[in-house]
C-alpha cells in the first residue's frame, strides 16, 4: 500500500524527534515546571524539549561551535540534567486517572496520522503542500549543519541565512538536529516535523482547558480535537508554513504558564514562560505580541486587585534584585546566552518595527507583505465552520459561547485573554479593509481563531453536562456532534487538495550532480518557480537562467544564457542545445549546450541574494 510504504520513514523520524526532546526536555520540565501543571506534566516534556533544544544550540553556533559538537553538547547537557533531576526527584508522576493522559496522547496519534495523510498519499518522504519557504526552510537548517549562522558557504543549497530570517536559526537547528540523528535530508525530515510540531501544540490546548478552563478531561478533549482538526491549523502545519507553526506550538503553552505565574509565582515558572516567549519571538516575531499582552494584562489587573487588599506585589525592580542577587556562575552564564543572542533579538525588533508601521500607519502599502498569498480566506475557515451561508451566525454563537466561557474565569484571566481576542479582531477586521491586507488577516487569526474554538468547545461541553434543562442540554450535543463533523469535513477539504511539491522526478535530480563533470554549468530552461527546488538539487553545480525568479525575496541563480548544460521541464530540445539527452527522468531533461554562446558563461554556485536591507516601512 502507498501509505504503508512511507510509514517506516516517518516513524523513524518521529521516534528522533521524540528521543531527543524527551532527553532535553525532561530535566527542564522536572526542575522549572510549577508543581500546580505537575498533573499533565509527561505532556509537558516534549514541548519543552523542542523549545530547550533550539534555543541552546544557537548561541554555540554563534559561538562557531562545530555543529556536530554543538548538538553533542546539548544531548549530554540534557541527559545529565534529566539523570540528576530524576535521581533526585524521581520520574514524573502518573495521573491519578489514566484517561488525563490517555485520551490526550491517543487523540495526539490520530491527529498526527490525519495531518499526514497528503505525504502517506505519496508513500515516500516528501515535502508536502506548496509553501513555497519550504526550500528556503530546508536549506537554512543544511546551511547551519556545515556553517556559522553569519557565515557564507557558496557550496550548499543555501549558501547564508536569510536575512529576513536572521532571528529564526533557532528552529532550524532544531530540525537539522533531528535531520541529523535520523540520516535523512533535511526536506526528508521538514514536513513531518511540523506536523509533529501541530501535534504538540494541539495537546497544549488540552493542556490549556485543563489547567487554565478549569475543564474535565473530556470537554478538553473535544476542544483538542475541535481545535487540532481547525482547517487553517492544518493549513498551517502542512503547507508548510514552518516558522509559524513553531510560534503557534509555542502559544497554548505560554498562555497557560503566564497564568501560573501571574497566580502563583516562581523562578521555574517564570524561566519556562519565558523559554516559549523567546522561542516565539525568534521563530514568529510577529506572534510574540499575543502572549506578551495576555501576560501583560493578566499581570496589570492581578497587581491592582492585590494592591487594593493590601498584600504585596511583586515587581520589575524586585526582579532586578533578586537577578543580582543570585550565584555569580548564574549570572555569568545568563549574560553570555542574552549576549549571543543580540542578533536573532535585532531580527525580532526588524521585523516588529517593520510590521508595526504598516499596521498603524495607513498610507504604507502592504504589497510587499502579500507573501505566497494571493486572496483571503474566507474568515469561518478559522472556526472550524464549514458552511458558505450563515457561518456568521454560527461564528455569533460560537463568540458568545467564548464570552460565556472567559466570564467564568477569574478577572486576570478574563481579561488577559479577552485582550488577544480584541486585539486579534480588530487586526483582522482592519487588516480586511486595506488592499493585500490577507497576510495579516491570515496570521492573526490563525494565532486566535484555535483560541476561542476552545473557549467555546469547553463553554458548550458545560451546557451539555451542567444546564439543568434538558433540552438544552441535547441543544448543545447536538451543537458538540456539528462542530466537530465541521472540523472533520474542514480538515478533509484541506488534505484532500494539498499534495507534495516536491515528486520525485525532482528529487531525483540530486542524483545528477555526480553524472556530470565537475564544475560544469547548468542552465534552468524552467519556468521561475520551479527553479526553487530544481536549483536546490543541482546546487553542487554553477546554475543560471536566462529567467530567474526576481520580484521575491527569494534568492535566485544568476541570469546567463551560456553554460555547458541546459536543464528543460516537459520542453522539447531548446534550439541552442546540441545533440540527445544527456540525461531524462520522464519530467527533466539534461541537453549540452552549443559551445560559444552570447555573454559568456555567468552560472555560479553563489547565489543573487534579493533582501540586502531590512525595510521599516
């Protein structure tokens, strides 16, 4: 069967990934977690492996630590602390009741499957979906094997990091790391690591209701599998859009942890919040705002009620305090990590001034910001809602079961997460009304939309367990077995036209560069976008086009029509190639070129890097 064949592959990748954030999640999360989260805790270590893993190799690769070392290092930093810790405290503590985490970690499985069907589709380790980062994305985390993140290496795929990605080398460590461990390529591995990614973050959403909600173990599983099934999150996760698959992994855990620390303060609590905080920053800078103000005003609203009955507060000046206070090793080792990381801080502030003064400011043009988009989305594809007429009436109900559910909660909560939403809505609604305004509509409410699924999944489970009236109660089943056939039917409409983008005719082409001589040119008779991945396979050769791929921030091949080869897609012979095919795969065809041709041979294995500046608006 074609899904059985890939399977072996990506659980040999899931069973990486798994080993090695659970290495360098477990002591972490043992040491720093709140004892209030100690219920869910082994639903904790994984996360916090992702985020612990990515943010501890980049400053020694900025440190020009070798990256074999660098990932050595990490490994045996987080079996040494995860030994003592278990040593000391022993492993985490089972639930109570083994559904708490039964139903999580089973429901987690299915939704990994049900994300992958597009790749199992193919039944070979692929590149899913037509998210045209992807190669940029699997280049940047083969550059960081080899080089410095601020070095140059012509002889790689991508030969430096982007830099309008230099803030972000934190995730691609993480999934060279688990390209690495595993023996396979880095686009081998992408795909399913982002799905791995959604899977997380949909059982901290379970993590979420339960923690923050207040919720039973089975109304946090329907607002899971509501939310993991939510038609943009698999967009998200599949096409691929990785670095903000990364910041979304990072949301549902932030948001329960600030409300832990706000509530009951603690140096291990506050470290965690702010480990997702920054890895959020890095990967998605423009989603570090949603947490940061819920946090904000959770914090604002708890210190004016704890002022007003007298009892102490605890502030930025206290912090201060207690930071100079600490062991001078402590310090020492917290001023070497914040100094290395000056330059993935200076990319978040680029990218957070840039987009803030496009938001704010009306007359800046978003053409520039449309990314890979092209229209909107239609806004109920966000709720889970499947239906064209009335999703306005349903997206009604679905807000005011949200309100129901925020008013519930105590008053920091409430109006921290009652804050994002406004936020969000006014974003978004301002964001529809201004020309190419869909990239922000789409991130902002992909980022809020899974946030008041959940709010409203737990609020409508309430009704159906707690209201006293009964036909009100088979009112909200009713309700419970709609929403999640929409979030079904929503998740099915989304696989089923998301295929791979890259087959393996063009995979094959990696296997060309031996074939020819070295050092020989090829030009990419192809049309602009397909010379992402096609230079990317042939890159241990000079490449050219007498069509780059301008007017994106791509870096593109050099334009030349000379060079010793010519690569054609679906095209008969160009008229300047000379004699049969060297080589041909059924999609590409390699021709000689006639010796001589017009402007000499200009093909480089450099490539023309776009974005030279960062633009503020």
């Amino acid at each position: 069967m074609t899904g059985a064949a890939a399977l072996p592959d990506v659980l040999r990748i899931v069973a990486v990934a798994v080993v090695l954030f659970g290495v360098t999640g477990l002591g972490l999360t043992r040491l720093a977690l709140p004892d209030a989260l100690r219920s869910h805790e082994w639903l904790w270590v994984l996360p916090v492996g992702a985020v612990a893993t990515a943010f501890a190799m980049t400053p020694l690769g900025f440190a020009h630590v070798p990256f074999a070392i660098d990932l050595g290092l990490v490994i045996a930093g987080g079996a040494a602390l995860s030994a003592y810790t278990v040593m000391r405290r022993g492993w985490p503590q089972r639930p109570a009741q083994r559904r708490t985490l039964a139903w999580p970690v089973y429901l987690a499985v299915l939704l990994f499957l049900v994300a992958l069907i597009p790749l199992f589709r193919s039944g070979f380790l692929t590149v899913i979906g037509n998210g045209s980062d992807a190669h940029l994305a699997a280049g940047t985390a083969e550059f960081l094997k080899h080089a410095p993140p601020l070095g140059e290496d012509p002889s790689l795929p991508v030969d430096q990091v982007p830099l309008v990605w230099r803030s972000k080398q934190a995730i691609y460590y993480a999934l060279a790391s688990v390209s690495a461990l595993s023996g396979l390529e880095t686009w081998q591995v992408l795909s399913v690591v982002g799905v791995l990614l959604l899977t997380l973050a949909a059982a901290g959403w379970f993590v979420f209701a339960r923690e923050v909600l207040g919720a039973g173990v089975g109304a946090a599983a329907i607002a899971m599998v509501i939310a993991g099934l939510d038609r943009m999150v698999i967009h998200t996760g599949v096409h691929p859009y990785f670095n903000q698959t990364w910041g979304y992994l990072t949301l549902p855990f932030a948001l329960t942890l600030a409300w832990l620390v706000v509530r009951r303060p603690s140096p291990g609590g506050a470290g965690l919040m702010a480990l997702f905080l920054i890895l959020c920053a890095f990967a998605y800078p423009l989603a570090m705002p949603l947490p940061a103000l819920v946090l904000v005003v959770m914090w604002w609203v708890d210190r004016r009620a704890r002022r007003r009955a007298g009892a102490a507060v605890f502030g930025l000046r206290e912090g201060w305090r207690r930071l100079q206070a600490a062991p001078l090793w402590t310090r020492a080792v917290g001023y070497l990590v914040l100094l290395s990381l000056v330059v993935p801080f200076f990319g978040v502030w680029e990218k957070l001034t840039g987009a803030t003064q496009l938001l704010i400011n009306p007359h800046y043009s978003l053409a520039a910001w449309g990314g890979d988009l092209f229209d909107w989305f239609p806004e109920q594809q966000f709720f889970s809602i499947v239906s064209d007429r009335g999703w306005w009436a349903a997206l009604a109900i679905i807000a005011a079961l949200a309100g129901r559910e925020l008013w519930r909660l105590e008053r920091p909560a409430r109006y921290g997460l009652l804050s994002v939403i406004a936020a969000g809505a006014l974003v978004a609604g301002a964001m529809r009304a201004r020309q190419y305004g869909w990239y922000f509509h789409f991130k902002m409410l992909a980022f809020v939309g899974p946030l008041v699924v959940v709010l409203a999944a737990v609020a409508l489970t309430r009704i159906r367990h707690d209201h006293p009236r009964r036909w009100v109660r088979y009112v909200a089943l009713f309700g419970l077995v709609t929403w999640v056939g929409w979030a079904m039917t929503g998740a099915k409409f989304e696989l089923a036209s998301t295929y791979d983008e890259l087959p393996r005719t063009t995979q094959a082409l990696a296997s060309w560069n031996a074939k020819l001589p070295p050092g020989a040119s090829i030009r990419l008779d192809v049309p602009p976008p397909v010379q992402l991945w096609t230079a990317y396979m042939l890159h241990e050769h000079p490449l050219c086009s007498q069509r780059p791929l301008t007017g994106t921030s791509y870096p593109h091949v050099p334009l030349s029509r000379a060079a010793d080869f010519v690569l054609v897609r679906y095209l008969r012979r160009p008229f300047d190639a000379v004699g049969a095919p060297v080589l041909e795969n059924g999609e590409y065809t390699l021709y000689r070129l006639r010796p001589g041709l017009p402007g000499g041979d200009r093909c480089s294995q450099r490539m023309i890097q776009t974005v030279k500046v960062i633009q503020r608006g």
